[in-house]
C-alpha cells in the first residue's frame, strides 16, 4: 500500500528546465493515503484532522508562499517548487 502511494505520488512530480512541478499533488497522494488508513481502522479524530490539515494547506498554502515572498521568479536563485 504504501510503496504504491510512492509510486503514484513521484509519478506526479515534473521536473523541467530547473522547476519542479507536482509536490503539492504527490504530497496530497500521500496524504489522502493516511487520511483512507486512518478511517479505515476506525480512527476518526485522526482521519478527521489530517483531513482539516489537508484542507486549510491546499487552501491557503499558496497565500502563505506569496505573503512570505517566496514566487520563485526568474531572478530567485533559491530551489522552488510549483
């Protein structure tokens, strides 16, 4: 299970012209895979905050990047993901 979570997830990561793209799908695989456990084995309260925690990162991680100033813009020389 886990092994093809991995699969599925780095099968989702795009790496072209020194940008990476799909970590943000790939770690949602990931965590869609907890989340699906988690219920499976009757653990609702965890079940229920990976999936707030899932939530409120997909829905704002990316405000958060920008309020923080990290764009990952031509003149950036940092490492970026999109």
């Amino acid at each position: 299970m886990i092994g093809g979570l991995g699969f599925l997830g780095g099968g989702a990561i795009l790496k072209t012209k020194g940008t990476v793209r799909g970590m943000v799908t790939a770690a949602s695989v990931w965590s869609a895979g907890a989340i699906g456990m988690a219920a499976a084995h009757s653990q609702w309260e965890v079940a229920t905050v990976l999936s707030a925690l899932n939530f409120f990162t997909l829905r704002y991680g990316g405000k958060v990047k920008r309020a923080v100033g990290h764009d990952g813009g031509e003149d950036d020389d940092r490492p970026h993901c999109d």
